[in-house]
C-alpha cells in the first residue's frame, strides 16, 4: 500500500498509524456552539413571562421556559447608538468616546487601540458572523440590519454576511437579528385593550397615553411573532441543538420617561438565554431558571469571546458571566447619557439591587427641553404640555415634567418605587442618608476609574454641524 512513497513519508504515515487515538485527534478543534443573538430596539422587559398584561409573547415566553430568564440586566445608555456602541465593544461609551449620540458619523473617529467590535473578535476565534437581513422565503419579513455605531469601522466589513442562508454551512456562526418593531412610530396589529393596560402612574390616565402604550405592547406582541419565525426556521434548518439563542433589548422602551433617560425606564432591559441543546450548560447558568443577578450589557461580548475559546481581551470592561472563568458578579450597574439628538443633558448613574442613584451634571435644564425627534413621534409629550397648560396634571407629573430645573442629584427605592417617583435625596433616614453616600462614592469612582470622557462637554457646533440644529439653539 505503501510501496509507491518515498521512505520519509512512508516513515511518517506508520508513526501515526502506531500513536494513540486520542493523541491523532486532540490536534482537531473542539466542536463549538452558534450563537444566534436577537435584539430588539427600544424595548424594556414587557412581556408576558416578564408579568406584563395585554402582551402576547408565548414564543419568548417558551425560549425563558426552556432557558434563563434574567430580571437586573441593564444597558449602559438609553439611546440606540451609545448602547450599541458599549455592547458591541465590550466598553463602557463614556471610556472609548462613543458616548454622544449618532456622533462621529464623518470625522473618522476610530476606536481606541485595543478595543474592536465583538464580530472581530469571534472572527478571529473562527467564526462566521451576520447581521441578518435577508431570510428564506418562508419568514414574513425582512430584518434592519441595524448596528448604528458612534465610531468609524475601518478594519473590514464589519460582518462576514447578511444571509439567513449562509449559516448552515459555516459553523460556527455569530448571527444577529434586530427587530424594530418596538421602535417608534408603533405600525402593529391592534391587540390590547387601552382600557386595561396598566399605565405607568407617572404618566396622565388618559385616552392618548392609554392608546400610545397600548400601541408599544401591541409591538411588542408582533416582535415576538417574528421571533416565532425565526426560530422556526432556525428548528427547520437543523441547528437549533447547536445553537445558543440570546434575546434582549438595546436599551428601554421608546416613552417620554424612557429612552434619552437613566431611569429603569430607559435603562433595564429583557435578557434571555437558552443553552444548546448538543453543549453541557456552563456553571452559572441553569436552564428554566429566573436570576435577579445584576448585569450590564457590555458582559455579552467578553461572554461570547470566551464561549468561542478565546481569551477576554485585555483591558475589555464587560465581565464574562458563565463557564470556569466567569467573573464576580456585579455589585452595581452603571449608565451614562450625554447628547441626544440636539438636546444636551448630562446624567450619570449607579444601580444596586434596590437603589438607583442618579448625579446630573446639567441640573439648570428643564426634563422638557426641545427635541425635535420626541415632538413629533412622542404622542403623550405633547398630551403632557397641554394637559399641563389646563392644571389637569398631579401634583407629581406637575413638578416633575414642568419644572425649569432638575436635581442635582436623585436616590430612588426601587423595591418600595419602582416607577421612581420619590426622589430620596433629602431624607433623614439612616439607611436612606447611607444609601445616598454609598453609591455617590460608587458613582465618583466609576467615573474616574474608567475615563469619563463625558468631563469634556461636546462643542456645539459640532452637534450643529451633524445637522441637528443651530449652534445658538444648543443651550
């Protein structure tokens, strides 16, 4: 069989022919699962397995059955762009200069050195990556294909495909899906009852609000029909067993209170993970359990790294949350917002398992400044101010939306007020005062320890040269 070689290779073939069966194949690579990662845009944790009325989700309720259902996972800020930037680099946005919305979309800003987006990373790990917009012919719709970053992407393209169809046949894969569906303005099938949504008291018990959130949940119920499709298809196509699904939102949910701010509302998101059926489940994670654990959206990327078999990069923020080298959990969970649109605000935050500490930097604005994008999309906004003019306010809705100014600082129990509507700062309670020194010394240090860049307020006339408004009309 051998004679026709030369007497070098022949002697090779026969060494490896006299070696163990597991010294031949400890060379190949171990098999590793997909990941297939859903987001869903402006969407706070409203579905039904979450305990939220009115919303029909029984596929996302079944993939938390069949999964982990986490209730404390929080973005690190509450505008697409920002968010996206931190989760998508592991990094907070204030530290790597991505922390002003929809900024440097023409200056060629890049990364700084040693920070890459999470796709990079897992292409390095070898694995194919998506960002899916094309599905077979079998899936109603077609995906947005969102990554809405606030920096310049020059190391290649930024995924390897945007085909439903390439997956099949290069595993391992990254493969992200985004839903608009909860983004404004809400276009889905009319399904709950405005009469009986339970509307936030911080906003007026009327028809509009009640129809608008009513619109959102009806959203939500049609971002769960998709993602019904989806993993249909991911079933129908052989590999769901080898594949990790995650599902979570990109920041909080699209209301007045919600996005642009660092309350709950526009900070604390659903995260859903279920395991691959063919991969034993890592330590920490156990399959039809709910975990209260707190957690920051940048703790996906150094997750995924690690998954894939890759070292956590150096220096990467996000903490790696499941496996032999998961990381402490978090004791706090921080969040930042700067500009948004044309409107300048600055607030910093911290939360704990029961308090949100939030420090604004920009006390002497009003919560209502202009912003243009918010007047025509926001119905309630609108109901607000009028509502307002005829004293048909509470008295909370009252001084907190028509006030000139802002605290400068707010501590809220958000186990006793959960919608964060009795501001704690001046309390003489010793576990108040407590809380309130505690988590400013928490805040103060995250902001130095991770390089604020936020200290350095935007020039206005860059934001005008984005072409969001005049440089006067920046306040």
């Amino acid at each position: 069989m051998f004679a026709s070689l030369q007497s070098p290779v022949r002697a090779t073939l026969f060494g490896l022919l006299l070696l163990p069966f597991t010294t031949l194949f400890a060379a190949a690579p171990a098999k590793r699962p997909n990941v297939l990662w859903l987001i869903a845009e402006d969407f706070s944790p409203h579905l039904a397995c979450y305990g939220t009325k009115e919303v029909y989700s029984p596929n996302l309720d079944r993939l938390a059955a069949e999964g982990m259902r986490f209730t404390r996972m929080f973005a690190t800020g509450p505008v697409c762009s920002v968010s996206r930037s931190a989760f998508m680099t592991g990094m907070y946005q204030t530290t790597i200069g991505a922390h002003n919305h929809r900024s440097h979309r023409d200056d060629g800003y890049q990364l700084p050195a040693g920070v890459r987006t999470l796709p990079d990373w897992l292409r390095d790990a070898g694995y194919f990556t998506a960002n899916i917009r094309s599905f077979p012919e079998s899936i109603s719709f077609k995906a947005s294909g969102k990554a809405d970053w606030n920096f310049t992407y020059v190391a290649r393209k930024a995924f390897d495909s945007e085909n439903w169809n390439d997956l099949k046949s290069r595993q391992p894969f990254l493969a992200q899906v985004n839903f608009p569906e909860t983004h404004r303005a809400f276009k889905s099938p009319k399904r709950a009852d405005p009469a009986k949504v339970e509307l936030p008291p911080i906003y007026p018990d009327h028809p509009i609000a009640r129809q608008d959130w009513a619109a959102y949940l009806d959203a939500a119920s049609d971002l769960d029909r998709k993602v019904g499709e989806v993993l249909r298809q991911l079933e129908q196509d052989g590999l769901a067993d080898d594949t990790i699904v995650i599902f979570m939102g990109d920041h909080g949910q699209a209301h007045v209170r919600g996005k642009q701010f660092v309350y709950d509302d526009g900070l604390r998101i659903p995260f859903i993970v279920r395991w691959a059926k063919n991969f034993p489940q890592p330590n920490g994670f156990v399959a039809g359990t709910v975990s209260d654990r707190i957690m920051e959206a940048i703790d996906l990327a150094p997750t995924l790294i690690d998954i894939s078999g890759a070292p956590k990069p150096a220096g990467m923020q996000g903490r790696i949350l499941f496996g032999n080298r998961a990381e402490p959990a978090r004791t706090y969970a921080f969040g930042a917002r700067d500009r948004c649109d044309e409107t300048v605000f600055r607030f910093r935050t911290v939360r704990d398992a029961r308090y949100r500490y939030i420090r604004n930097f920009t006390p002497e604005r009003p919560f209502l400044q202009p912003n243009a994008y918010k007047e025509k999309q926001y119905p309630v906004l609108a109901l607000i101010k009028e509502l307002g003019a005829e004293g048909k306010l509470t008295d909370w809705q009252k001084n907190f939306y028509l006030a000139s100014t802002m605290p400068a600082e707010e501590l809220y129990d958000m186990d006793a007020d959960p919608h964060s509507m009795k501001n704690l700062v001046d309390s003489k309670s010793k576990e108040h005062r407590e809380a309130l020194v505690r988590l400013r010394t928490e805040l103060e240090t995250w902001i130095n320890d991770s390089n604020d860049q936020g200290k350095t307020m935007e020039p206005k006339a860059l934001a005008a040269a984005m072409g969001f408004t005049k440089p006067e009309n920046i306040k």
